[in-house]
C-alpha cells in the first residue's frame, strides 16, 4: 500500500480529531483541520508498518493541535486593548486610555473661536448626568482634574475619563451643529 492510499484511507481520523476542537475553537477550526491533515500526512510517510497507525496519528494528530493552540493563545495574550486595566490609584482601577494623551484636543478643535455661552449652551443639552457637567464646567474654567477630582471627592482617574466622554459627545454634537443638524 503507497503512502498516499494508506493517507487517504485514514483520513476520516484527521477529520475525527479536528472535530473534538470545533465547539471551543470555532475561529480556528480551518486550520486546525489542515494541521490535522497535515500531522496525519506525517504520520503515513513515517509509518513503520509493525504498529498500528491509527493508534499513531490519535497520539500525534493532538498533540500539534495543542501546540498549534498554545501559540494562538500566546499571541492572543499581546492584544491590547485601550479599555484595560493597567494598575489602581486609590481604590479604582487605572485603565490604559487614561495614560495616553489625546491628538485631538477639544480646545483646538472645537472650543476655539467658540463664544462660551455656546458651549455652555452645547454642554447643557448633553445626555450626561449633571455632576459631569460640573466637572466639565470646572475644566473648562481652567481647573485641573486633581482639583475637580478633590472637590467632587473621586480620583484623578475617574475625573479624566468622565471629561473624555464629555469631550467625545460635545464633539459629536459639534460635527452635528456642522452638517446642519440639531443640537443633541
């Protein structure tokens, strides 16, 4: 028998393999079916013809699956993401968008050239809760995030990611008010 007949006679145990990886790995299965093919392909040119090869591929065929999948997973692991906790200040947890300092500055972009009656006119019809309009009321008048964070009793932390969410709705509003749509 070539190694090629003795392949494609076994290759339902390559499929059989694989398929006990499809429910908790559905993103992964295609290649984890040709890894299977691929290791059974291994198994048949390998072959000694004394043992059996089935009891072969079943002990090879999973193990470069989970090597396969202990890869995947450690490449997994380095995606970051901007909403991940990095550390805690004070009882609350610092997240990694709080460490890294905005390209678009609302002052620049938007606020400049703009009366502050409008803007205050702009920050009053945001769906936000009133104690973030103060804190945002606070900023815009110049004081710092430790300052509002001492006067509303809350951490550094939580004062800018309140401020950045203000910044991203008035920014929204704003592109609105610019295509000639309504405040809010």
């Amino acid at each position: 028998m070539t190694k090629e007949e003795l392949f494609n006679e076994n290759i339902a145990i390559a499929y059989k393999l694989a398929s006990s990886y499809k429910i908790n790995y559905q993103e992964e299965y295609e290649d984890i079916c040709q890894i299977a093919l691929e290791e059974l392909w291994k198994c048949c040119l390998n072959y000694d013809g004394i043992h059996s090869l089935t009891t072969y591929a079943y002990y090879c065929i999973p193990r470069k699956i989970n090597y396969y999948l202990r890869s995947v997973k450690k490449h997994k692991e380095k995606d970051i993401s901007i909403n991940m906790p990095i550390g805690y200040s004070e009882k609350t947890q610092i997240y990694l968008e709080d460490t890294i300092p905005s390209d678009i500055d609302i002052e620049t972009e938007v606020l400049d050239g703009m009366d502050l009656d409008i803007i205050k006119e702009m920050v009053e019809k945001l769906y936000i809760p009133d104690y973030m309009k103060k804190m945002f009321y606070l900023y815009l008048n110049g004081k710092t995030q430790y300052d509002i964070a001492k006067e509303f009793n809350c951490t550094q932390p939580s004062v800018s990611r309140i401020i950045s969410k203000a910044k991203l709705k008035l920014r929204y509003m704003y592109n609105n008010l610019l295509k000639g749509g309504a405040y809010a």
